[in-house]
C-alpha cells in the first residue's frame, strides 16, 4: 500500500480509534513524520493515545526507539476554530474578516450549522495535507453513516457555491435591510420580521453581504479537497470486526466508495479470534483428579474442554468472516487481521504491540 493520506472507517464499537491510532504510531515507529486526526466528537483519540487532553492543533505523541525522522502529532477537530481560521485565510482584508468573524448570525451559525462540523474536516485535512511537516496523515472518521457526510461534503460546498441560490442570498444589502428578502413578498417580509426580529434580518444581511467576498475561496478548496479525497496518494481503509452487522456495515461502505470511484485500500478486521496454536484440549489432558471435591472437578475439566472447543469454533467462523470479506470485489481484497487482545488497550505499548497485525507503506 503506498498512500500519503489513510482515511480509517467503519461502524461504531469496532476500535476504529485505536486501529487509527496504532496505525498512526506504527508507521512513525518506522520513521514517517505522521499526524492522527480524529474528526469523531465522541473524541476517543486522546484516551487511546494515553497523552490527555488533544485539542485542534497538534500535539506531540512521545515515541520510544522510533526509527530516525519519526515522530507523531495527534489532533481533534475543533470545527469552530477551524472555521475561524479559514475565514481568516480566504478572507481579502483584515477588515472584512472581522466583519464576518464579529458577526452574531457567523457565531451561531458557525458551531449548530447542519453539516459545519463534515465541512470544516475536509479543511482541516486539506491544510494538513497542503502546509503541514507530514509524510502521512490518518484520519479517523465518525461511524460509517456519518463518514459519508464527510464524503459528500466536498462536491455538496462547491455545488452549492455554484449555484445561484447562494449568489441569490449574498446580493448587497440596501437600507432595509436583506437584499434577497426584499425581492420576496412584502407578507413574507413582515412574516419574518415578526418571528425572528428586524435586528436579527440585518445581522444575517449583513453576514451574507460579507460572505459574498469568500464564496469563490471556499468552492477553490471544496474542489481541492474532492480531488484529494479520489487522488492517488489516498487510501480507505476499512475497520471493521467478524461480527455480522459490523460486515454488513463494512460492505455497505465498500459499495458507496465503489460508486464514487474512491481508492480503498483494504479492511482491517478488529478483535478476530485466531485459531489456538495448539491442539483442542481433551478430557485426557486434564489431571483426573485435582484440588476440589472430585464432582466438582469432574465438572471443571468438562468445562475447560467445552471453552477450548468453542474457541475453536468461534476462530473458524472468524476465519469464515475474513475470507468472505476478502471475496469482495472479485477476490482481490488486501485484509488484515487484529487479533482479540486479552486486556484493555490503555498505554502506548499496547498500540505499538498491534504494529505487527496492521499495513505498511
């Protein structure tokens, strides 16, 4: 697998944030310069990296025996100051980025906006991918159904700035106020005033007569990060576990990247039983006697070899899980499997432990 940017995803509980997190350390182990960002707000990233707090800018991840040149900055989206720092960017003068940033209706709506949070992580991706000190960039992704959002963000920003609704809304304010509403019906006019007040129509006019300078900014980079999304340098990954709906999930996301011609890389099946090295256990290899009464022994040994045979059972219907997930796409599907730990995952060596199980670049 060659690739620059790693987008992990997969349904929720699968470990897709410690998967993305021991990929993200196995890969500056071997001496790549790597930034982990999570843009999932259930913000599990710094709990699996055992560092505390890790907020919007990066955060260094220290690394032991790393090979020389690696080195791991860990992030999580903050979407309010990464829209904060775009309008900064795209705006022309400091004068009109204040003039947004200042603006009540920009405040609001810039952290409760449906979709700002998806919009805001392709930005965020794309400044990393442009400016930042990084050989490879892994991003961690909401639950399936949310990733999609982040999937369609880009083409939905430039579309919608290539419509004339939106240059339609961003017509100049006159003194009465909304430029586009004063094209509407005086009814509807007087309709809104009264709901939602005349201040609050200005403000909004006002926000939308300073957007009108940023539209052609945010569509250059909507199409910017479409491309990089489908580019060569990208990879999808796809984390998911032998569970039925996780793979149900899995192909399910499979299928959306298929018809948006995006580069998937392989599945990563999480907390696979293995097959045991050695033989199942039989009645003959326990001790016919042992230090309790001797039904009760009789009992425990029946036990241990029901647990060794279901164990065996279970690692087969694994194995089956796997290969019908490699089957997918005609048989020609890169998997890599994660073996069940016996402990939580909670220090950094036991992400780095998972090293082996996972790719390389």
């Amino acid at each position: 697998m060659s690739a620059r940017v790693i987008i992990c995803c997969g349904s929720g509980g699968v470990g897709k944030t410690t998967v993305s997190a021991a990929l993200a350390i196995k890969l500056a182990m071997a001496g790549e310069r790597v930034a982990v960002l999570t843009i999932d707000p259930a913000r599990r990233l710094a709990d699996s990296l055992s560092i505390g707090e890790i907020g919007n800018t990066a955060r260094a991840v220290p690394l032991e025996n790393a090979a020389p040149g690696g080195t791991l900055d860990a992030m999580v989206l903050d979407a309010k100051a990464t829209f904060d720092d775009l309008i900064r960017r795209i705006s022309l003068t400091p004068e009109a980025t204040n003039r947004v940033l200042e603006n009540r209706y920009y405040q609001a709506a810039s952290e409760r906006l449906g979709g700002a949070h998806e919009y805001m992580a392709m930005h965020k991706l794309l400044d990393l991918w442009e400016h930042g000190p990084y050989d490879v960039i892994v991003l961690d992704t909401p639950p399936t159904r949310h990733a999609l959002d982040f999937l369609a963000a880009p083409r939905r920003m430039a579309g919608m700035f290539d419509q004339g609704v939106l240059r339609w809304m961003v017509m100049p304010a006159n003194k009465g106020g909304w430029r586009a509403l004063e094209l509407g019906s005086e009814t509807a006019a007087r309709v809104l005033q009264k709901v939602i007040g005349q201040g609050t129509i200005q403000e909004i006019a006002e926000f939308f007569d300073a957007f009108r300078g940023l539209w052609e900014g945010f569509r250059t980079r909507s199409l910017r990060v479409d491309a990089l999304l489908s580019a060569p340098e990208t990879q999808f990954l796809l984390v998911t576990s032998p569970a039925p709906a996780a793979r149900v999930e899995a192909m399910f996301f499979l299928n959306e990247l298929s018809e948006r011609k995006l580069p998937f890389g392989g599945f990563l099946v999480n907390r696979a039983v293995v097959a045991p090295t050695h033989a199942a256990v039989s009645l003959d290899d326990i001790p016919s006697t042992g230090p309790l009464p001797l039904d009760d022994w009789q009992r425990v040994r029946e036990a241990l070899v029901q647990a060794s045979l279901q164990r065996s059972e279970l690692a087969d219907r694994h194995a089956e899980a796997v290969s019908d997930l490699q089957s997918a796409n005609d048989g020609d599907v890169p998997c890599w499997v994660i073996p069940e730990q016996d402990h939580d995952l909670h220090r950094l060596s036991d992400l780095v432990d998972l090293g082996p199980h996972l790719p390389t670049l």
